[in-house]
C-alpha cells in the first residue's frame, strides 16, 4: 500500500489499547514510501521541509554534504558564539583580545591587528658600503600603509647632516601594498656624494597606518662608492693607457709601438673605484682592494714593482701586492701614494728632495716599493682626499690638511713658506674636504664649501685678482662643490652648489672654454647651470660631467685626450659622445671617464 493511516492501535486479542513504550520496536510492518507530517514529507530521498522549521536540539546528525539543508531553512537575528563574541546582521562583532593564526583574503579591511607596525627591510641596508650615487632606496613595513605627511630627506652626514635632497610623501614617493611586503621607495635626482655617508631620513607621520596611526620616525645611513668602468683617451708613448701595448722603452727612446686614444676607450673588462695618473705612469685600485700600476718606469721605481730599470715599463695593470687598498691613490712627479683601508699611508719612487714623507732626502733615497709614511692611522681613503705633484698633500679623518715635498719657488707646500719638507707638516684649519694638485697649483674645499688655493700665479690660476703666487691658501669667493687645477699649466675651474661652471688661470690653449685664449685672474662663468664634476684631463686639459650623464672637454688636445676623436684643440666646451657618464677622475696624463 502507499500510505498507512493509524487512530489506535489495539492488542490482538482486543481487550484494550496498549501504549507503546519509548524505544519499542513494531515488527510486520509493511513498507512506507512516503510520510506526510505537516509541512514536512519524509520519503526516500530524505527530509524535505519548507518553512520554519523548529528544533529543540541544536544538531544535525548525519551527513549534510547532500545539500538536503538548504540556505534560508534557519532564521537567527542574534547568535552569541562567546562573551566577547556577536554575529548578526551587521556582521562580525567582537570585543578584547582575539587570536588567529591565520586570516583569509586580502586583509585590506582589516584593522585593529595585534601586530605593531614595524620596518622590516631597509635598502640599501642599514650600514651598507660600495653603494651607487643614485640607488633606489626602499622601505617594507609588516603592515599596509598609507601616505602621511611631510617630506622625506637625504643628509650628508660628513657635511654636518645637511639635506641635500627631499622628496614629497605624497609625490615623490612611492607606496606599494600590493607585494609581498608593503614598501615605500625613491630615487634620488641628482647624483649623491661621492664616498660619502648617507642618512635616510623619515619623519614621524610622515607615513600612516591604514586607521590612520602615525608610524614613528625612522633613520639609517649607508655610504656610497665609485665603481664604475672606465673609458680612457689620450697620449699612450709609455703604456700609460694600459692598453697592453708596448711603448717607448724610456723617455726619448725608440719610437713608441703603443698608439694614442682620440676617443674613449676601454681600460680592461673590470671596474675600478679609483684611477689617477700624471703624465706617463698611472696608478688604479679595484673594488676587491688590490692596486695596480702601469706606464713608465724609470730608474726610481715609481711603479712600485721592486724595480729600478728605467726599460721595465708596464703597458696593462700590473698588481702591487696587498688586497687592503682604499681609494685614495695619487700619482706626481716620479712619485706614486696610496692608502690602506686601516688608515695607513704607503709611498714609493723619487725622494731625493724629502717627497716621501721619510723625513730624509738625498741620494739613495728612492723607494721602488711601497714604504709606509709614519705610523699614524687616520690617513684618507676616500678620492680627491691625497694628491701630489711636486709636493703632497692628505687629508686626515679629523679634517686636518698635511703636506711635504720639494718646492723650490711658488709655495706649493701651503705652509706660509718655500722649501722642501721631508715629513708630513699640518697647514692651519680642521674642515678640509678634498684636494686637487697640479703640478705648481694646488686647489681644496673646505666642509663649508669654500675653496682655497696655493701656489704658482703668474697667469691668475689663485683666481683671486693677482698673479702674485701665494705660499699659504687663499680663498676664492663663493660656495662651492666640485674644483680642480691642471696637472701642468695653470688654469683652474670650480662648479658652486647652483651647478654654474667657473673658470681662471691660464688660457694660453682654450683651458678656460671661453672661446679664446685671454688669461683671465679671476672667476669666469662658462655657459651652463647643470655642471656636475670638474677634472684635470692631462697637461692643459678639462673634462666636465653635467647631470644629465654628457661629458664636455676643451683645451689642449695634441694627443687626442678631450675624446673627441681627433687632435684639434678647443676653446670652448665640445660634447663628448655618450650620455651615460656618471663620474670622471683627476687624471695628468689622459682624460678618464666612468659609466656602469
């Protein structure tokens, strides 16, 4: 049958109804297919209900995977799952303290977590060396951010924490939620100092959480370094390019087989931090702290290679023992220097005049292999902080100017005198920044920006009105960034802090870039407001970095040492081809230029 219908149920015998016990079995029953009981009909496939259903128990038992529970069967305005703990129409409402483990989703309405905002990675890192001039800096935090208010600065540590350049939280700066980490980063614009310490520096507020919370200030340095390579072009007789082609054996010897550069050109596969030369023989330390010299060799040994002979020139790198070199490396007049990153001081070749800070001179005073200076350790490792000539000159750690040397007329020492010094001897001041020396005229910068000179001034090169030569530094009006002097002649340049390039001295080849060749006593402006750098580039010579990576040359150019793939001497500034320089080195003997 299809449905059964009871009123009562009777014994067999019928002598009443008996009432079935909770729990009892009734057997003999013949199959139901289906059961109506109110709204619900229960049947082969299950419970089906429509409507309110009520229950006194608060379980389902058996297996709901089915789908035979459908959404909308159970209505609830209000369900306590714990003290603290309320879900109803408007969501999830919890008080105190709630842990998870884990959360699903992308978390962006999440607010109130435990966690405390906090940075996480810092780039460069906190301390980092050897950094670019324009690294991409970058902040991850644990936690979305937003942007605040304010300004995020770069400060020259070494120059008093001065900003030297600022970015706007809500410009300049970008914010990224959506990596693996939430970070904020810039560029700078401009190039930062070189070998200089940096500090990154975030104000409070300046970035938020995303409820708005201010994030604490924050603040790290690193420092930079030169490592780039280089480009080299100019005279080659004695190997000095170190292009691993041999040269004149000595100076007026047999016709050279080395070729001169008239355009840039390749100084090996591998970088250097640091290259300085002056006239034919060339010194250059590697990132990895080794030291190399190459070009001519005469019987002083100024290459450093423990020989004497003045046929053993170098035509490639050559290394000089030791892996703990800094980048300060100078090359004068038969003379090489150099520091160690431990703040000693090493030097070797011509000391018959006291050039070797021994505190002796006379023959046989010669060293072809290095020979520390004193024993002091707070010598210079940074560029354009050693530079010699005829005399040498070292900035200390602590700001101090030190000179010694030969000096036979102009006052090259500094010292308010003329003669020779045979050991290190203090000029007066303790805010000196870099050095440049020529071979008669020697130019510094102080950590205020001003710059002083010394020495030979027949043509003006002191730029301070005159041609009278000064023993003791003068100063030369303005603020100042960058400076230099010819390695032999007596023009001079400086580019002041609104990147305007002056020029003074002699003139007598173009080195002014002026467009003639009148001596001029004091500054000069050269057209332009984007200089960058200014270097000696060989005798007479001038390259001049701008910031937008172009190299500019003029002056003398029988060699070919402006780069410009020919020998023609110019007065005014000619491009050199390329636009991705980034840095340019002192150098007496051929213009070096350095990019990636």
């Amino acid at each position: 049958m299809s449905e059964l219908r009871v009123d009562n149920i009777v014994d067999m015998g019928g002598s009443g109804a008996p009432k079935l016990r909770k729990g009892a079995n009734v057997t003999g029953i013949s199959t139901i297919t289906q059961a109506v009981i109110g709204n619900t009909t229960i049947n082969a496939g299950g419970i089906n209900a429509t409507g309110i259903v009520t229950s006194s128990s608060n379980k389902f038992v058996g297996d709901l995977a089915s789908g035979n529970i459908t959404a909308g069967v159970m209505t609830a305005t209000s369900s306590v799952v714990a003290s603290n703990i309320t879900i109803n129409a408007g969501g999830v409402n919890a008080s105190g303290i709630i842990s998870a483990t884990s959360y699903a989703g992308s978390g962006a309405n999440l607010t109130g977590i435990g966690l405390s905002i906090a940075p996480l990675i810092y780039s460069p890192e906190i301390g980092a060396t050897n950094q670019a001039l324009k690294p991409t800096i970058e902040l991850s935090f644990n936690q979305r951010i937003k942007a605040g208010s304010g300004n995020v600065n770069l400060r020259m540590v070494s120059a008093g924490s001065t900003i030297i350049q600022s970015f706007g939280v809500g410009s300049s700066v970008t914010i990224n939620n959506d990596g693996t980490l939430p970070k904020v980063s810039f560029t700078p614009t401009n190039d930062l100092g070189l070998d200089s310490v940096i500090c990154v520096d975030i104000p409070a507020g300046a970035f938020k959480t995303m409820p708005g919370t201010d994030i604490a200030a924050t603040n790290w340095t690193f420092t930079t370094e030169n490592v780039f390579k280089y480009w080299v072009a100019g005279e080659n007789s004695y190997g000095q390019l170190g292009l691993n082609e041999a040269g004149n054996p000595h100076i007026g010897g047999p016709s050279a087989t080395a070729t001169s550069r008239s355009s840039p050109t390749q100084l090996t596969s591998t970088a250097w931090s640091a290259i300085n030369s002056s006239h034919y023989s060339s010194l250059g330390r590697k990132p990895a702290g080794t030291l190399w010299s190459w070009g001519y060799q005469s019987n002083v040994g100024e290459l450093g290679h423990n020989e004497h002979a003045n046929t053993s020139n170098k035509s490639s790198p050559t290394q000089i023992p030791g892996t703990t070199w800094s980048k300060s490396v100078a090359v004068g007049n038969a003379v090489m220097a150099a520091t160690k990153t431990d703040g000693t001081l090493w030097m070797w070749g011509s000391g018959s005049h006291g050039q070797l800070g021994q505190n002796t001179s006379g023959t046989p005073a010669h060293r072809s292999s290095p020979v520390q200076v004193g024993s002091d350790t707070t010598w210079p490792t940074g560029i354009d902080q050693l530079s010699t000539g005829y005399y040498t000159h070292a900035i200390k750690t602590d700001g101090t100017l030190w000179a010694w040397g030969r000096d036979w007329e102009f006052g090259m020492s500094g010292l308010n005198f003329i003669g020779n010094r045979s050991s290190p001897t203090q000029i007066p001041g303790t805010t000196w920044s870099t050095v440049v020396a020529g071979y008669y005229v020697i130019s510094a910068l102080k950590t205020d920006g001003t710059l002083w000179m010394w020495g030979q001034s027949g043509s003006g090169s002191l730029g301070d009105n005159s041609r009278t030569s000064r023993s003791s530094p003068i100063q030369v009006p303005g603020t100042w960034s960058s400076h230099s002097t010819t390695h032999m002649g007596g023009g001079s340049g400086a580019i002041n802090t609104d990147g305007e390039l002056f020029m003074w001295g002699d003139n007598s080849v173009g080195t002014l870039g002026q467009n003639d060749v009148v001596a001029q006593s004091s500054p000069v402006q050269v057209p332009g407001t984007t200089w960058s750098r200014i270097t000696q580039a060989a005798e007479n010579s001038f390259v001049v970095t701008k910031t937008d990576g172009t190299a500019w040359s003029w002056g003398q150019n029988e060699h070919g040492m402006l780069g410009l793939n020919n020998t023609t001497q110019y007065s005014s500034p000619v491009q050199i081809p390329g636009t991705t320089w980034q840095y340019n080195l002192n150098s007496g003997s051929f213009s070096a230029l350095g990019k990636p």
